[in-house]
C-alpha cells in the first residue's frame, strides 16, 4: 500500500462506519442506545456506520462524533478520529487544494460607498458638535449664573 493510496481503497480494509458497527453489534447495543450514551441522533449515528460523512454538517462534525461514538464504545478515539481524517482526505492535504483568501489593502471593492463615507463624516459632525454643545452647557457659567452669586452676596 503506497501513501498516496486512499485506506478505504486497501485490500481488506474495513471502513471507520464498519468498524463502529461490528464493535455496537458484538456489544449488543443498538443505535437508540448509544444515541442515549452519546446525545447524537440516530441518522448521524446510521451515516457515520454507513460511511456517509458528507451527510452530516460539517467535517468537524464527522470528526467530533466519530470520536464520542468510539469513547461509548470503548475503542481507541485516537485512531478512529485519524481514520476518518484519512477518508475525508484530512490527512496531508495537497497544497493544490488549499486556496487562501488575500487582503488587498488598496481593493476600492472593499471600502465603503461614497455615499456611506459622507454620511459617516456627517453623524461624526452631528456628534461633535453636540459634544460640543454639552460641554458648554454644564462647564462654561452663564452669565445669569454668575451675575446671581454677586448679587447674592
């Protein structure tokens, strides 16, 4: 077996669902028990057996529950959890496959309108001046104020 070949290509391998299926049947529990030990549905139990990870929402989701599958049955989480991780294709992804998102700084697409900048420039107008407007109320005396001290004394 080359590394490059998939593990459920290799002659007399049993897939990671098949697996947890003989070690649920040789411990005599069904699918409604170990949905019971595990909180996971029984239709993601079936499609994990049934080997159809892409059933379920997301490869974490074939990972996670997988390995609490593996715990309540009490096999190796560990090596469940890399089998399935070698069936999605996890294991040495090829750097082909990977794309990576690039953050142009200087991308005009990625900036607000220019509408949305004037009405920005004008709110923070609008709160300064009101800043502004506050300050002077509570912290600058009035002349009514202070002409009413010195007359009071």
């Amino acid at each position: 077996m080359s590394d490059e070949e998939p593990l459920q290509q290799a002659p007399g391998y049993a897939g990671v669902g098949a697996r947890l299926r003989t070690a649920r049947e040789a411990a005599g529990l069904s699918l409604a028990d170990i949905a019971a030990r595990t909180r996971i549905a029984e239709r993601h139990l079936a499609e994990i057996e049934q080997g159809r990870f892409s059933a379920l929402a997301s490869r974490a989701y074939a990972v996670g529950f997988s390995r609490t599958y593996a715990k309540a049955l009490g096999l190796d989480p560990a090596g469940i959890v890399a089998d399935v991780g070698a069936e999605l294709g996890l294991v040495n992804p090829s750097s082909d496959d990977r794309q990576i998102a690039v953050f142009e700084p200087g991308d005009p697409a990625r900036g607000p309108s220019r509408g949305t900048a004037w009405l920005a420039a004008l709110a923070a107008f609008v709160v300064v001046l009101a800043g502004f407007t506050i300050w002077r109320t509570y912290y600058v005396p009035s002349d009514r104020k202070s002409t009413r001290l010195n007359s009071s004394h």
